[in-house]
C-alpha cells in the first residue's frame, strides 16, 4: 500500500507542478523517488529542452517552408527544407524590456509575426509565420510581461488579447493601474519609519481574502521570506492574466508550461525569461553580473560564474549541490509563474544608483534625503530585490563564483539593468546554435529617448569576457555610427556573411544572423517613459500598432520587397552549409539591410539633427530625438506628477499622421510631488 501511495505522489508530481497549496505560497511535497541531484553542470541544453526542440523542429520546418513559399523569392529556397535529413533553420526571437513600453511595442512587432493575426493576410510586409517557425522566444522586464501574459494563458494570440480580454487583461487605463491614487501623500509616514508593508498598502488590489497582501501573508506563513518583487509579481498579475476561477493565476507556476497542451504539442516557442545575479552585500550590476534564465524545465546559467542549472519545479527546496537535505521535504510552487516574471522586471534596486546617488540632482535635497532613506533601508535589507531563499545553487560544484554559490540567498534584479536590454547573451549561445534571431529594441536611451544600439552593443561586448564564454554574437558599430548611419531608422542585419566571422566563432558554432528591429514612430510616439503606469485604450493600441507597423516596415509600404528580405536572412545560414550562392535577389537584399562594416567618424555624443522618414533615413521633418526636454515651467503640483511634451507633431512623409502626445505618468515624479506635498 507504501509503494501505490509513492507511486501516486510520484504521477502526480509528473502531471501537475502548480503550488500545492492552491494559491501563491509554496507548499512541502514528497520528494522524487530518485535520490539523484536537482543540479546539472551548464555544459549544454538539459535533456528535456533537446527532447522537446525534436518535436517543435518538425513543426517549425513546416511553417518555415510555407513561409518561404509565401516571400516571393526567386529561388526555391523551400527546397532545401523538404529533404527528411533537414531540421529547418533553428530560428530564436529576443524582446527587450522597457516597461509598458516594452510591453506593448513587443506585443505589435510579435502581431506582424504571428500567422494567427488575421487581419495581415494580404499585406505585402505581413511576417506571419515566422513565429510559427521559431525554436526560441527569449524576453526581459516589459518584454517578458508580453510573453508570460501569452504563455499562461496557453499562449494566446495578440489579437485575440486585444479583442477578447480587453475588460482586464491588459487593461493598463487609471482604472485597473497598479498605484491606488486616492490619499497617495500618505505614503511619507511608512517611508519616514522605514515600513514597507505600510508603503504596499497603497498598491490596488491589497486588501480582502483574495488580495495582494493576504497573498504576500501566505507565503510568509509558509516559512519564505518575501520582498517588494512579491508584491510587484502579484500586482502585475491582476494586468496580465485574466482573473478566472484561481485568483488571477495565484497558484501557477512557470513548470507549469511543461504540461500545457501547447506546449506538449509542440505548437510554441521553447520560452526564456532572463534577470541578472546580484552579489551579496552588494548593490553593483554590471556585464560581469551573472545572467540568468528561467524556462519550463530549468533555471539557471552558462555563466561561468554560475555553470549550473536546477530544475525549476523544486526550487524553494532546501538542498546542497542539488540534493535535498531531507527527502521527505521538497518544495513545489516557488516557481510561481507571476513570481518569476515579477523577478525579470524587479529595478528596484536601480533607483538607488540613479535616483539618490551623490551625484543625483534631480530631487529636493529633502525629498533626496527621504527616498535615499527609504530605499537604502530596501537595500540593505534585500528588499529590493528578488530573493531566492533557500538558493538553488548552495554549493553548486559547479559554481565558478562563491560569492553566488556559498550564501543560503540568490538574490535576481531586472535582467536588463546592466545594459543588455535584448535578452540575448542567453539565448544566441553555443549550446543552443542558433542560425538567426530576431532582436526587438524598445530601449528609451539616454539623450535619443529612441534605440541608440547600446543593447546589443553590450552582448557584441560581454562574448570577449570570461563571462561570456558561451555568448555568440556577429559584430556591430559603436553607438555613434548606429545614428549617424540611421541604423535605427529602420531594422538592420548583422552577421550576414559566415566567412566574416571566424575570429567570434567557439567550439564550431557560428554567431547567428541577427535581425535588429528597434523601435521608431509611424502611427504613435512610442518612446514613452519607463516610469509611465498607465495608458488609455486608445495609447494602448497606438503603440501595439506603431509596433506591428515596425515589424512590417508600415504594412509593406516603407519597403514591398521587406518580406523577401527577411525570408533571405533566415536561409543565409543553410545556403552557407550547403556552398549555395546567394541569389541576386538576396544579394540586392543584403546590400540594402546587412551593416557593411563602415563606421561613423563624428562627434561624440552625436544627436542625428532631423528625425524619421518611411525611407528609414534621419533626415525628415519631424523631430524626435535630441537630448531630452527640459523641466516644466510651471510649478503647480500637477505639473510635476503629469508631463505633457508640447511638441508638435507632424505629419511623416507618406505615412499616418502620428498621435498627439498625450500626458505621461512618471512613478518617480509621482512619489516625489506627493513627498513634496505632504512636507508643505
């Protein structure tokens, strides 16, 4: 009767990871029969992701030739897919982060890939299909809002999001925002005696059996620490996911992909979420900061610093180099889906460096002294950050860093605070051998308030340190040519030809194609604040248009041949494994879109004078980049809580006009103005 009962548990571990408590704290289960380690050495993709790539191939090969069928090109190039010997081309697509930005940008360029988006089906520049044809989806912070959102909801479709769910799920107007504004000048009294919790009371959704912090109170019962991030996870939860029967998804949990129907049948992208490791003790983040990744099956890092992986379904476990330290106790539901999304957007600990600094004088000497009051009392109680208590890495034999591997704490911040805004150093690796990636940039960089290529600046960058041993990457400009040559006017391949390459080539492998989309106006001025918390239905789907039309280089208009050029991109690497010359159509192609190599000689910082036009250039008559705007005139309370930019926006040539800035709500700006009130 032992053994049926252990064999029971055993079933049922394997068919359902969700918390065992039903709800978002973890709970204590039967460990597996199997007395083996959690923890594998980083040395390739775990068996279960080689597995499952076997099943998505034979779909994606499909999807890949109905593409090329689709692209007009003037070679068969269907035909070196159809062979059985052939896998297709293993494609990976990178979502930067950005905040709701990020979020909504992403959402419009993964619509123009998305064969379900049914209203593309005769454009021209339509790339449907190509999301249908990717191995890999890899997304950070804002991005990785956008794909968890899909993802759990048996990864839904853009458009049916926008038109089916649009009560509450991604419903980011006033109404459904994450701040309770009523009495919001209240907060100076929990910030002034260092009380969190107080300051989390202002968070909607807080109070009642149901809400945030009778959440955040089950886990704490449970024996877990908990952080701002849990808080954070939850709130985001009520924007992202529909509420259902289940408390907006309380108990899900990110292993929980591994037995959805669309993922077992191989009908999405293998999905990776990325934060970056931070040392105890310290508040430094950098590109020797440890990269990490959450997927279905595992958590953890090809950094050498780290060199391990965990089985993501038992973290919260207390274990040494993988083995539990009690068979009868594992831990199931840490992983909680919204937790681990909350953790790739947790920037807390980014304001400390950016908003109080020493040299930070953006703020009330004051009110300063009140924030940096606040958030050193976050930081140096870890607050700040994710906390991953008990670390699933404690003494990982394979750890190269013991400030990661020997604390009982991993403590995970935003994946994209030291730079790599695109979650790509994870994704374009040597064990993963990626042929092309797709890389989305909704980056707001300082003084362009637009792309200036720093992302992927920053993993050209990190593949030449040791913790970049496994990173591939083609090589790029510095961030001055990438203006002055308008290469984020329009999108731009990197990487085109393999014999170029062969100094960035490890261990056989190849980098990859890379498709650079950054993020540019032509329906809407997309370059919002990171800080900005809401948006009307009307924002909302101006920026997942503006978006789409990215992708689609304006439905098709900016470019009729884009498609075609996109469909030369993504063969370049078979082509070259077969000794195939390239067609004269993909050459005309490459000559148009591949970076030549050239480099800018101007002058540093470089602002390109006049903005965006449909022929991708910088030399039109709107403006919109240049060094940020200056500080309002006004100084009524409103005027520092709303921003409104009165710029005035024309019409681009040969496109829509854009829409009007609307005023934009900056969280920073916020606390600021109600501390400020409460003072006066």
């Amino acid at each position: 009767m032992k053994l049926i009962s252990l064999l029971i548990l055993l079933f049922a571990s394997l068919v359902s990871c969700s918390s065992p408590t039903g709800g978002y704290a973890p709970g204590i289960v039967q460990c597996p029969l199997v007395n083996s380690s959690f923890v594998r050495e980083a040395n390739s993709i775990s068996q279960q992701e080689q597995d499952w790539l076997v099943g998505r191939q034979a779909k994606t090969k499909q999807a890949l030739i109905s593409f090329l069928d689709s692209a007009n090109l003037t070679s068969d190039a269907s035909s070196l897919f159809t062979d059985d010997n052939s896998t297709g081309v293993n494609i990976g697509l990178a979502f930067s982060g950005g905040s709701y930005r990020a979020m909504l940008s992403n959402a419009g360029n993964l619509m123009a890939l998305d064969d379900r988006t049914t209203f593309s089906d005769d454009n021209i520049g339509s790339l449907g299909g190509i999301l249908q044809s990717s191995n890999y989806i890899s997304a950070l912070s804002g991005g990785a809002w956008m794909l968890g959102s899909l993802v759990m909801q048996d990864f839904a479709s853009v458009q049916d999001i926008l038109f089916e769910n649009s009560e509450t799920v991604w419903n980011i107007t006033s109404t459904r925002q994450l701040v309770n504004m009523n009495g919001l000048w209240t907060i100076i009294f929990p910030v002034l005696f260092d009380n969190l919790n107080g300051a989390l009371t202002h968070l909607n959704f807080w109070s009642g059996p149901t809400g945030i912090g009778n959440d955040i109170a089950s886990k704490q019962a449970a024996g877990f620490e908990t952080t701002l991030t849990d808080s954070w996870a939850r709130a985001l939860a009520h924007q992202l996911v529909p509420e259902g029967n289940d408390n907006f998804q309380a108990g899900a949990t990110w292993s929980d992909i591994r037995n959805m129907t669309v993922f077992t049948d191989y009908d999405m992208p293998f999905p990776l979420v990325v934060a970056l490791g931070r040392k105890p003790g310290s508040t430094v983040y950098n590109l020797n900061s440890t990269t990490i990744e959450m997927n279905p099956f595992e958590m953890g890092s090809f950094d050498p610093s780290l060199n391990s992986f965990v089985d993501i379904e038992y973290i919260g476990t207390n274990m040494t180099n993988g083995f539990p330290t009690s068979l009868n106790k594992c831990v199931k539901g840490f992983d909680n889906a919204g937790y681990i999304i909350g953790t790739s957007s947790s920037l807390f600990n980014e304001f400390l460096n950016t908003l109080v600094c020493d040299d930070c004088n953006s703020l009330n000497v004051v009110v300063k002294w009140l924030i940096k009051k606040f958030l050193t009392y976050l930081s140096s109680d870890y607050y700040d950050v994710a906390n991953y208590k008990p670390n699933p890495f404690y003494q990982s034999e394979y750890a190269g860093s013991t400030d990661l591997a020997n604390d009982d704490t991993l403590y995970l911040i935003d994946g994209g605070l030291a730079g790599e805004i695109m979650p790509m150093s994870n994704l374009m690796t040597k064990e993963r051998e990626l042929d092309v990636v797709f890389a989305f940039d909704q980056s707001n960089d300082d003084g362009v308030n637009w792309p200036n290529g720093s992302g992927i600046i920053s993993t050209y960058e990190k593949q030449f340190s040791e913790q970049g041993s496994s990173t591939l990457c083609p090589y790029v400009p510095d961030q001055q040519t990438f203006l002055a040559l308008n290469l984020t006017a329009r999108p731009v391949f990197f990487g085109c030809n393999a014999s170029n390459l062969t100094a960035l080539v490890k261990d056989g492998v190849t980098p990859p194609v890379m498709i650079y989309v950054p993020n540019r106006p032509y329906e809407f001025y997309s370059n919002t604040s990171t800080f900005q918390l809401t948006y009307t239905d009307e924002q909302k789907k101006g920026m997942i248009q503006n978006g789409f039309d990215v992708a689609t280089r304006l439905n098709g208009t900016a470019d009729a041949s884009w498609k075609t050029c996109v469909a030369c991109a993504l063969i370049r690497r078979e082509e070259e494994r077969r000794g195939i010359e390239q067609s004269p159509q993909c050459q005309e192609c490459f000559q148009n879109y591949c970076w030549d190599g050239s480099l800018a000689n101007v002058e540093t910082p470089y602002y390109p004078p006049v903005n965006f036009t449909n022929s991708g250039l910088t030399n039109g008559t709107t403006e919109f980049y240049g060094p940020p705007p200056g500080p309002s005139t006004s100084t009524s309370l409103l005027s520092l809580i709303f921003k409104r930019e009165d710029v005035e926006i024309k019409e681009t040539s040969g496109s829509s006009s854009l829409l009007n800035n609307l005023p934009r709500f900056d969280m920073k700006i916020f606390i600021c103005a109600a501390l400020m009130f409460a003072l006066i």
